[in-house]
C-alpha cells in the first residue's frame, strides 16, 4: 500500500495559500487517478485507490499544518504501512517558485508540518516532494508569506508544477525515490 500526503490547512481561507501547495499536489493526483476524496476519518479527508495492483491512499489531513503527524499516524498504524511507503507533498520557502526537490530522507528544515511527522512518526526516513513558494519578501515573516496567496503572475508556474504531480507520485511508486529524483530535481516550470 501506498500512501500519498498533502499537506496544508483546511477551510476556504487557506485554500489559495502557499502553505497549501500540498494540498493542491495530492488533489491533482487524485483528479488524475480518478479517486474522489470524499471520506473524512482520523483527522484527514482522504480517498483511496489502486496502482498496479497496489492499494493507494490519498490524504489531507483536517489537524492543520502544525500537527499534521497526528492524521498521518493515525492512519499508518491503521493499515500499517511503512515510512518508505510515505510520499509527502508541502510547500517549501527555500526553494523559488516552480522548482520541485524530492528528498528520501532527512531534518524538516523549519517546516512544523514536518517537524510534526518526523515528531509522531518517530523517523525522518519518509519521501518528501518539496514544492517551490519562494522566499519571503524583505520585512516579511515567513508565516505571513505562506499564509499569502500566489501572486496572479505565479498561478501559470503553479498549474505546472502541479500537472507534473501525477507522473512524479506514479514514478515514485513504480521506481522509487532515487528514479523520481533524479527525474523531477532539476524541473523548474519557470
């Protein structure tokens, strides 16, 4: 079983932001594999589906972005699936707009949702797609800037990145992190 994370938080106030670039990522997996993510249960909308035989889950955890790993336990302990059977999508202020880096392993980086799943899972060793938000303008707190939506000019960028979703997650599962990587590191939609 595959299980495939967006991070994010939840309600129409936060669905343009750039902290729901996750969101965003795994809704268009799961647009492009036909699973209607349509069930609520342990702290997460989800929806579910198969992959060459494999089962997938698809999720968007409800606990918000700071607890996130609550959802994301809750469900793994639930149908047992292992951390290198765990793709997480969020969004990244390092990296500019229209970049994707996939890491197999490693520190959250000053990302609390990942410091919430590294926290509940007890392990850093879950691949993590991380989506370009670019940093934040002089004078700005980083929270402010992801909690602001794309500028009209970057919804183009965006809407790139986001049609590469489905293949990257399909490469994933059927080659692994180090054939993904080495697909999507150097992608820039700019």
């Amino acid at each position: 079983m595959y299980m495939l994370v967006g991070l994010g938080n939840p309600g129409i106030k936060y669905a343009p932001t750039r902290h729901n670039f996750g969101f965003k990522a795994v809704e268009r997996v799961a647009s492009a594999y036909k699973i209607a993510m349509t069930g609520s249960k342990f702290g997460a909308i989800y929806g579910e589906g198969s992959f060459q035989g494999e089962k997938i889950l698809l999720l968007k955890p409800l606990t918000f972005m700071n607890e996130s790993g609550k959802a994301v336990i809750a469900w793994m302990k639930y149908y047992q699936v292992p951390p290198t059977n765990l793709l997480i999508f969020y969004d990244d202020i390092d990296l500019p707009v229209g970049r994707i880096r996939i890491r197999p392993q490693g520190s959250a980086g000053g990302h609390n949702g990942i410091k919430s799943l590294i926290a509940h899972l007890h392990s850093e060793e879950f691949t993590r797609v991380r989506l370009g938000v670019g940093p934040q303008p002089p004078g700005m707190d980083s929270a402010e800037h992801v909690l602001k939506p794309f500028m009209p000019q970057e919804w183009e960028i965006v809407d790139r990145v986001l049609t590469e979703m489905p293949d990257l997650a399909e490469t994933w599962m059927r080659e692994g992190y180090q054939v993904a990587m080495n697909r999507y590191n150097g992608f820039n939609a700019q």
